[in-house]
C-alpha cells in the first residue's frame, strides 16, 4: 500500500463533497458526521487516492488544487480511501493531476481559461468540418494509449485533463452551440497533449495526435509549447 495520498479541493480549500469544509495546511482535520463502519463514501469519513490522477477523478470540477495529505487509511476501496482524519501536508503543482505531461497538459487548460468570443467561433466553425469518425478514432486512440500505458493512473490523468479543459468561459462568450465544440476541441486537445510522449505506442500514432490537436493549432497555436509554467 502506498505512503503518500492525494486530495483535490476547490480553490478556497474547501471539500467538493461539503463546501463548508475547509482543508488547512499543516492541521490534522477529522470529518463530520458519525462513522458507519465499512462504508466509504459516507459521512465521518475524509478521503484520499494514492497518486494525484486518482484524486481529481472524483468529483472535482476545475478549478481545483492538489494536497498530499498524511493518514491512515480505514477503508480502501482501489483508487480511493477512507481515513478516520487526515494531515494536510503540502500544496502540490495541480499539473501532477493530469500525468507525466501534465505542465504541457496545465498549459492548454490555462489556454482555454481565455478563449474570446472570435476563438470559441473559430473553433466551433474548425471542429465542424472535421468527419465525426475520424475525430472519435483519434480521441478513443488517445484514451487507449494512456490506459495501456499504464492503467487507471493514466487514464485518469487523461480524463481529468479533458475535463478541465474548456470549461465556463467559452460558454459564456459564446453561447451553448459554439462553446461545446469548442469544449470538445479543447478536451481533446488537452488529452492527446496527455499522450503525446505515447506517440507510436499502444496504437496511438502521430495522426492521430495531429487529428485531435488539429482545430486548437489552427485556431489557437502549439500552446503546450509556451514558456508560462503555471
């Protein structure tokens, strides 16, 4: 079993399971509620995953940061625990949620976070012209790359790359239509960035790399290239 765990809060710090619960560094924090004993995802227990990935695949919504947290653990259930009480030991870089390539992969989120108006348009106008199975082939490439590659973890990184990406500003510069094109093409930006260091492994080739990330470089440019690190 492994000695590190991760948590992902909001952006106050404060649980997504119960906003009026707020996480402090340094401080051990016990859960509200009376523990029923054997059953996880009640209250009177705190939880935590073993690697960052786990940890924001479970109800976290962006934006979020990651805590590695000290504990116990009480009930395990695969990719997460149940501790009695936790000690919130350090603030992490939040692109350690999203795998190996997750500064590149925070880098196309962060990007998403500013689309205007004329970019998610742009988007919704690109995404629109490329064939649905072929786009659907890429992104399911992509996806069994990083689970191949290395199980849950990965994938997990994948998905919550892909769901970070793109979120309530587009939609609101742009209205519902555009904006979930642009969405998809930000999610699938975001998650072929995942599994760019897979490229020629486990079935995922460089075609499909430029497929998924075809629409984000006309409209938008290479932005996992940029040099903000945030």
């Amino acid at each position: 079993m492994t000695d590190q765990w991760f948590k992902v809060v909001r952006s106050d710090m404060s649980s997504f399971a119960d906003p009026t619960f707020v996480y402090e560094i340094g401080k051990r924090m016990r859960p509200k509620g009376v523990r029923v004993d054997g059953e996880l995802c009640r209250p009177g227990y705190l939880h935590a995953s073993p690697t960052p990935p786990e940890a924001a695949s479970f109800n976290a919504r962006w934006p979020y940061r990651l805590f590695r947290v000290d504990g116990t653990p009480a009930v395990d259930v695969a990719s997460k625990t149940g501790f009695r009480q936790l000690t919130v030991v350090e603030e992490r870089p939040v692109s350690e949620c999203f795998g190996p390539n997750g500064v590149e992969v925070l880098r196309v989120i962060r990007r998403a976070e500013q689309l205007t108006k004329d970019e998610v348009g742009q988007l919704n106008a690109v995404r629109a012209a490329a064939p649905a199975a072929v786009w659907d082939a890429a992104g399911d490439a992509a996806q069994g790359a990083v689970w191949d590659a290395a199980g849950d973890a990965a994938w997990y990184a994948a998905a919550a790359a892909a769901w970070a990406a793109a979120g309530d500003a587009a939609r609101y510069a742009a209205g519902d239509a555009a904006w979930y094109a642009a969405r998809y093409a930000a999610r699938y930006a975001a998650t072929a960035v995942a599994a760019r260091p897979l490229i020629g492994q486990h079935g995922f080739t460089q075609q499909h790399f430029d497929t998924l990330v075809g629409p984000w470089l006309k409209v938008v440019g290479p932005t996992w290239e940029a040099d903000d690190d945030r």
